[in-house]
C-alpha cells in the first residue's frame, strides 16, 4: 500500500519555537488557580493532564464547581454555579502547530491586522500589543469569562473590572501573579525584557501559558505516524484508514492535524444554555455566525483535529455523542441520529437548579426545525462492522505517549492554592 505524501509526516519543526523556561512558567500558571477571580478555578480544572486535556463533560463546570473531570460537581449554596459553559472543552493536542490559523469553536479568534495588535479577537482593539501567537490570546480570554474563571461581579475585583471593559482585569491578574517572589523571580529570568516584576503584564503570563500548551500536547507518534514511515496498521484499522477517505471523511478532517480548520453545520442535537447574543436571548448556539453575523454561517463550527480523539470524548461542540461508534453514526444518518438522541447521551454533573432550562431548547419547534435543516454532511451507508474498522483508525490516531506528558501536572503552585 502506498503510503501518504511525505508532506503528511509531523515533525518537531512543524511547531512555533517555545521556550522552555517560560513554558515551565506556564505549567504552574495553567494550574494555579491565582488566576481566577474566586482563586477557586484554573485552566488545568477543565483541561486536565488525567483527561487528556480536557474534563471528560459535555458542557463544563466553571466556577464554582468542586472536583475534576466526569466527576467534578455543580458546587453547593451561594458557591454553586449559575450557568453552565455553553460548549464542550476543546482538546489542547497540537495547538502549537504552525498551520493552526483560528482557534475557539466558532472561529473567534484569528490572526488579522484588523484591530492593530495582531488578531482579531472577542477584545477587539482592547487586546494587548505582544502576544507572540494565536495560543497566547486565546489565554486571556477564559480569566475574564464570568462562568469559566472570572466569578459574578459582585464576587471579587477580577469579574467586577471585566464587567466594565474586557482588558480592565488583565492588569489586576497580573499584579497578583508579579507580586508572588516565586513568580517575579522566574520571569525575570526566562524573558529578556523583564528587568524587574513590576514589568510583568498580563502579556507575558498568556505568553508563558502558551508555551507550556505548544510544548507540553505535541502528539505525533500514534500508529498512524508509524504507518507514514512504512509500519504497517492492525488490520481493522487499515480498513478503517482505507474507508476514512472512501466515506469522505478526509475532505473535512484533512492534512497532518486532520482538520481544515473550516466551520461546517452537522446538525447535532441541541441543549444547554446556548451562547446567547445581545439581539438574540434564545438559548441556542448559532456557532460560526455568532462571530461574523452572516446568515449562511449560522450553526457551523470548526472542524475538531482527530489527534488523539479516542481520548477526548464526548464529541462535538456541545459534547452531544458519548462514544466514536455513536458521533460516526450521527455523520452517516444526521437525521436519523438526532430523531434518536435521548437528554441521558450529554454528559451534564446534576445541577437541579438549571435543569428546567437544560433541554428547554427541545421545546422550540421552530428553532429545531431550522437546526436540522442545516446540516454540511452528505448521508452515507456504512454497516456496522464498517463502523467498527472506522472506530479503530481513529485510536490509531492515539500518541503513544499521549498520556505521559513532558511536564504534565505540578504537585504545588506558587500560589500556595491547591492544585486541581
């Protein structure tokens, strides 16, 4: 079998350089919970080392929830959350790849000249000069989310501040993590340019965070990159390499990531808070559209990379599909796979307080009608022996070291906070 062009092959050149003292910077503050407005939540509570990234939900716990991963809970009293986040947690695998050219389920982060610092952003012109890729912006946006990181307004400084502009709580993030010696000392240290603490902004922490995600969830050493090289797959998953293609599966989940970073409608069931807009109260994700307010973008979302997918499930942008068996079948029968969706699929920690409004959306008829209607995917018969083989090509898209990070988890942080 003749293998894949060689331009397929990942190498460690294909990442944006990373320097190692700031990502080992970045590693503490991807923990430490410092960085949140209650001290209560940090980046690695929703993307953690046990769960390849990611926290194993449908739609997340922020602030205010207890616990981590699948088991991780609503929290209790004035503490419990008041929202759930309104899409999965995308996985962090390759992120610091050079061909990664948008970031977010909707694309609301890009590179662009637009705003005068480098991106086009949720921040727009308030986005600070210096951050050195799109992983470094994409950094600062869950510390000033009210229901990932920041907390309510009334709760502490951090979510108060962002409630009058989205840069004013950078700064106060950052006085709290230059004022720690640990901290201040390291910096200095691994950037050039910081001569004392007091220089540290919130430009070098997003810079920092995103060394550590560039260094630390490179994958490129599945069976699939074997294969590249002339190992042979297990025969299932040959099979499924050979129908991958065949069902039309690469012309989305293409190149060495397989994704084109492109936005296509899958039509997947809906639920959950939605991200509602300020013209727009419903409780649905419109996805792309959100961003660019054009209608033919309406409930399209980026193409996920399949690196490493049998490790982050559950699957789509709202976590809608428990298994690879069951979001295959949703690709080959939209229709007939949103008709048999049941509430009991999601993955949604008990939060009795919400529950009237977790599946309220199943109610709008309307807005149903216009979901399922919008759909990329082209339906395609595959028995289940065929599905099979599929499932089994993509856990060769599995790291070997996958699961064995170089840094991974850090038993303390700076901060003295508990580590997730």
């Amino acid at each position: 079998m003749a293998k894949a062009a060689t331009a397929q092959v990942i190498t460690a050149q294909d990442y944006i350089p990373a320097d190692p003292d700031q990502a080992r910077i970045g590693q503490l503050l991807f923990y430490d919970k410092i960085l949140s407005g209650n001290r209560n939540i940090s980046c690695g509570t929703c993307h953690h080392h046990d769960h390849a990234g990611t926290d194993g939900l449908s739609l997340g716990i922020g602030e205010g929830g207890v616990g981590v991963g699948p088991e991780r809970t609503a929290g209790t009293g004035a503490d419990a959350i008041r929202k759930r986040i309104p899409r999965n947690a995308p996985a962090l695998w390759n992120l610091g790849h050079r061909d990664i050219e948008v970031l977010f389920h909707d694309g609301r982060l890009a590179p662009s000249d637009l705003y005068g610092n480098g991106f086009d952003s949720p921040a727009q012109e308030w986005l600070p000069q210096g951050l050195d890729n799109l992983l470094a912006a994409q950094a600062l946006f869950p510390m000033v989310s009210q229901f990932e990181m920041a907390g309510n307004p009334s709760e502490n400084e951090v979510a108060g501040a962002t409630h009058d502009r989205i840069d004013a709580a950078w700064p106060i993030i950052a006085k709290r993590v230059r004022t720690i010696p640990a901290y201040a000392a390291m910096f200095v240290q691994a950037f050039d340019h910081i001569e004392e603490p007091a220089d540290v902004t919130i430009v070098e922490i997003g810079n920092a965070i995103a060394a550590f995600i560039n260094r630390e969830w490179r994958s490129y050493d599945s069976p699939y990159d074997q294969w590249l090289t002339g190992a042979p797959l297990p025969a299932a998953a040959e099979r499924g390499r050979q129908l991958f293609t065949e069902a039309r599966c690469a012309s989305c989940h293409a190149g060495p990531l397989f994704t084109d970073q492109q936005f296509h409608a899958l039509g997947l069931p809906a639920f959950g808070p939605g991200r509602t807009r300020q013209w727009d109260q419903i409780s649905r994700d419109v996805g792309r559209m959100g961003h660019t307010n054009q209608i033919d973008d309406a409930y399209r979302f980026r193409t996920p990379s399949l690196r490493n997918v049998a490790l982050t499930a559950p699957y789509g942008h709202n976590g809608a599909y428990p298994t690879l068996e069951s979001m295959i079948r949703h690709h080959s029968d939209p229709q007939g796979s949103r008709a048999g969706w049941t509430p009991a699929m999601a993955r949604l920690p008990a939060a009795p307080w919400l529950a009237a409004g977790d599946f309220a959306i199943q109610q709008d008829r309307a807005e149903m009608a216009r979901q399922s209607t919008k759909s990329d995917l082209r339906p395609v018969t595959v028995s289940d022996a065929e599905i099979a083989d599929l499932v089994a090509f993509l856990h060769a898209l599995t790291g070997e070291g996958a699961e064995t990070r170089p840094l991974g988890r850090p038993a303390s942080v700076p901060s003295g906070l508990s580590v997730d």
